[in-house]
C-alpha cells in the first residue's frame, strides 16, 4: 500500500490567486457611479482580466495542474502592471465617469491588485503551505511513540575524534 504523500501550497502563487479573484469580481461590481469596471473601460477591463488569467495560470502551474512557458519574473511584473492600471484608473477616470464618485469595485479592484503584487513578492521566497492528508482508521489514532533519545555524554568526558561519525 502507498503512503499518503505531502502536498506543498506554494504561499506566494495562492495570495496572488485570491488578488487575481478579488480582480474578476471587482470588474462586475460599481467602480463610477452606476457604472461597472466593464461598463467604464474600453480596453483596460479586458487587460485587467488576462492578467488575473495568467496569475490563476501561475498557481496552476505550481501545483503541478498546468504547464506553462512563464519565466521566473512574470507574476511580478504582471503584479506591478496591474496595480499600476488600477492606481491610474483611481487618480484619472475613464470618461465616461467623469465627475462620478469612486465606489466600492474600484477599492476592492485595488486590494485584488496589491494582492497579486504581494503574492508575486511572497513568491520569490518560496514559502508553503505543508498539507498531509488524513490516515484512514481511527480519527483519534496517532504514531508510535518513538524511544527517547540517549542521554548526552557526563561533562567530565570531552568528545574525541574517535567519536566522530566516519564519511
């Protein structure tokens, strides 16, 4: 019978995933007035989208589900343009909002970006989440216990060289 195995979630490409989500929903919701991320841009909203796309595609491919040909810096770079799409359609808006109030898509749009960004940042520390699934049998069973280790040498006896473990 095998054993289960460990799953490593890679941190990094997880918290830029939830960015890349926040992203996609925030285009659905109010960025203007009545006006929706999709409704306001003309071009923007659609790159908006291929970015998170390509970020939920960089989770993917850590998780061993999807090959892809991204090199090492594109979840950064993809991060940083984001941002800087969003932060730009706060300071200016598009023209059909002219002279409409910010609402809450475009600051749910901004987290969602600072979010692909930090994950993107949090991946090149290549931390992970260790997921090991659950034994069948007894919910309550546990390991053997293991013997405890040997007591360490009386202070009066130096290691020597004859103690060293050979190559």
């Amino acid at each position: 019978m095998n054993a289960p195995r460990e799953t490593q979630i890679p941190i990094g490409p997880l918290v830029a995933a939830v960015g890349a989500v926040l992203l996609i929903v925030s285009l659905g919701l109010d960025w203007y007035g009545p006006f929706s991320g999709f409704n306001s841009f003309e071009f923007l909203d659609l790159l908006l989208v291929v970015l998170a796309l390509v970020t939920l595609a960089v989770l993917a491919a850590e998780l061993g589900l999807l090959r892809t040909p991204l090199r090492e810096g594109t979840p950064l770079v993809i991060g940083v343009v984001a941002l800087l799409v969003v932060l730009s359609q706060l300071v200016n808006h598009p023209p059909t909002a002219v002279g409409r109030d910010v609402e809450s898509g475009l600051w749910l749009g901004l987290a969602g970006a600072a979010l692909m960004l930090a994950g993107a940042i949090l991946s090149t520390a290549r931390l992970a989440i260790a997921v090991e699934p659950r034994r069948s049998g007894s919910a309550t069973a546990r390991p053997a216990a293991q013997p405890p280790p040997a007591p360490p040498p009386p202070a009066d006896q130096a290691p020597t060289v004859a103690d060293e473990p050979r190559p």
